[in-house]
C-alpha cells in the first residue's frame, strides 16, 4: 500500500518523481504554487504571472534530478521562480515586446499633488493608487534586466546580498556593486522627476 | 517648500509601498491541469543531469577565463617573439647540409 502523499516528506516525493512516478508532482504543485505565485506577482506584470509561474514548475520538474537533497526544496524552487522572473525580463528587454512604459501627465499631476502634500498619513491611502505602481514600473523598465532584479530583491523586499546573490546565482560582490549602482541610478531618475 | 531630499525620501516610500501593495493572483484548477500535462508530455525526468545542463554549468562558466587566458597567451607569444612555423622555416633555409628530411624521420 503506498503512503499517502501529504505524509511524506518533500524529498521522499522527489525520489519518487525521479524514479518515474511523474503524478507525484502533483502534490508538489499543490503545496508551493502559492508560494511561487507569491513572488512571480512581486517581479512580473500581472498578465504574465500565470504563464512564468508554469515556466516556473516546468523548469522546477526537469531540473529536479540536480536538487541537493540536502537543501530546503522551497529554498531551491525559490531560486528556480525568481531566475524565471529574471530570464522573462531578459527576453522582453532584448525583444522590446512590452512597451516601454512613459509618464504621461495623469502621472506628473499625481506625483505633484501627492509631493506636496502636508500629511504624511495620507501616503498610505495614495500609494495605493495606480499610478504608483506605473511609476514603480516607468522607473523599473529604465533599469537593465538583472539590476532590476538585484534591486527589487534587495532594496524593496529586503533580502541580504547574500541571499540576493544565492536566489540569482550571482557573486556576492556582483550583487552588491549592482545594488549600488542600481539604487543611485534609480535615485537620479527619481531626482529629475521630482525637479522637473 | 519641501527640500529635495524630503521628496524623494517619500516618493521612495510610496513607491515601496505600491510594490509590496501588489495584490496576489490566483489560479483556477485549469492552470493546475495545465501544468500537470505539460509535466506529464515531458515524460519521466532523466536520473543524471543532461548534456546540456552539463554544458550550461560548466562550459559557459568557463568562457570569460578561457577569453581572458587566450588573450593573455596571445600577447606573451607576440612579445616574445615565439613562431614555431618561422622557426622550423629559417632551420631549413640556414642549414641545408646538415639538414635533411632524412634526419627529420
């Protein structure tokens, strides 16, 4: 009688997938599409989350035989989900697919209004906004593909170089020369904005 | 009137907050469906890492340090001076009593 699979460990799951049991995934699938949802939604537009995120597995499922047993499998899909984020931002850069995204002056009039502001409560409730997240974009697309990705995983979520460098498969002084420059590259775009 | 610096500490947080107030997606059964037969098409997976992963990891690792030694190499053998194929052709064009393709088998 097999055991059932939520009784079993992750790495017992993946023996089994590597031994040709390819239904087992399933039980993969299910216990970490939210988290892999999770951080696709942070670094992709909303229309392309569900394509990358079964970029995500796919890629996940065919690279299993080099899973570490040793490692946190979670640890390891993670690393899988924010290189297809970063291999997604690398295509569209090189094929301009997406447009580039331009302020226009809803945008310029939000920023105005919002800057001068005298009550810093009120952030909260516009950031909200929509143009915030536009802006967020207009600043991001400026940056190339993998400073993008250094400086969301770095400046805006948090992580250490470290575990920056870890989930890209940088160096950890690529990372951190390219959190740098990226973070004062971004300061300058934000800069001009604000003086214009 | 606000300095600059003020300005763009907020608009910093603003848009920080707009990042992290990404709303999740979710995905039907479809997607789930979707996927598991994509799994499935691929079939079982292979026990050892494949040709090309070998490839990825280590040859394209090793390209910039192959670039940089070739240069390098390059550069030495100009400086010093060092043609084999001239070498062995003055040998013959110098020394042609001595010298014979004979001697050389």
């Amino acid at each position: 009688m097999q055991n059932h699979p939520s009784r079993q460990s992750d790495k017992e799951i993946i023996r089994r997938i590597i031994d040709g049991d390819v239904n087992s995934f399933e039980y993969l699938l299910n216990k970490y599409q939210d988290h892999v949802l999770r951080i696709v939604t942070k670094h992709i537009p909303y229309n392309e989350v569900e394509e990358t995120a079964h970029n995500v597995f796919v890629r996940a499922y065919q690279a299993l035989p080099g899973f570490k047993q040793e490692g946190s499998f979670k640890q390891w899909l993670s690393a899988i989900t924010v290189r297809t984020c970063y291999d997604f931002w690398r295509k569209q850069y090189r094929s301009r697919e997406l447009p580039m995204s331009n302020l226009s002056e809803r945008h310029r009039d939000w920023l105005e209004k919002t800057l001068s502001s005298e009550s810093n409560l009120s952030f909260s409730e516009e950031s909200r906004e929509k143009e915030a997240g536009e802006l967020l974009d207009w600043a991001m697309s400026k940056l190339s593909a993998k400073d993008r990705m250094v400086l969301e995983l770095v400046y805006l979520e948090g992580n250490s170089v470290k575990e920056a460098a870890d989930l890209l498969g940088l160096s950890v002084s690529n990372v951190k020369v390219r959190s740098f420059r990226s973070r004062k590259r971004l300061e300058r775009l934000l800069t001009d904005l604000i003086s214009t | 009137m606000k300095s600059l610096d003020h300005k763009l500490g907020v608009l910093k947080k603003i848009l920080c907050q707009a990042y992290h107030g990404k709303e999740n997606v979710e995905v039907g059964d479809q997607w789930q469906l979707n996927v598991m037969r994509r799994i499935r098409n691929l079939g079982p997976v292979q026990p050892g890492p494949s040709f090309f992963m070998l490839f990825e990891q280590f040859v394209w690792r090793l390209t910039p340090a192959t670039c940089i030694l070739i240069i390098v190499g390059a550069i030495i053998f100009l400086t010093i001076g060092f043609f084999p194929d001239y070498d062995v052709f003055t040998l013959f064009i110098n020394d042609t009593e001595e010298l014979s393709l004979a001697q050389l088998f």
